[in-house]
C-alpha cells in the first residue's frame, strides 16, 4: 500500500512529525481509498549541510538569510 517518504530540514520536533504523519497518513488514505492502518510515512530529517539548493548548501542559505542579531549596528556606532 502507500509508502510516502519526507524529507525535511532538521530542528522539527515529536509534535511536529506527528502532526505530519497523522495528515499525510489522513489524506492518502482518503485519496487512494485504503485504510490508514495500510499507509506508511517515512520521516528523516536532514541537516542543513547535508542539503544543497541552486549548487550553494542549505546552511549557507540559511545563515544569509538571518536577520541580523538585536544588538547587532550592521557594523556602525
């Protein structure tokens, strides 16, 4: 039956995968008419540096796109 595999960013935690496997486990089994007890969910998480997008990895994306620290002048006084 319905094998669906996630991956995704780590960081996510217990609540969060579960809250995915029960809504994708929901709206497989509704869509390909099979009991939810028949589809599997496979969830791995993957770190950032494990992961790349547009040739550059994912951590690098990440820290560029981090607003800057509260205390943090952008480098002026």
């Amino acid at each position: 039956m319905p094998v669906i595999s996630v991956d995704w960013w780590k960081g996510n935690d217990r609540a969060q995968r579960q809250e995915l496997v029960s809504e994708l486990t929901a709206c497989v089994s509704r869509i390909a008419g099979c009991p939810e007890e028949a589809v599997t969910v496979i969830v791995r998480d993957v770190d950032p540096g494990h992961w790349g997008k547009g040739g550059v990895l994912a951590d690098a994306l990440q820290a560029a796109a981090a607003p800057p620290a509260p205390n943090d002048t952008g480098g002026q006084q």
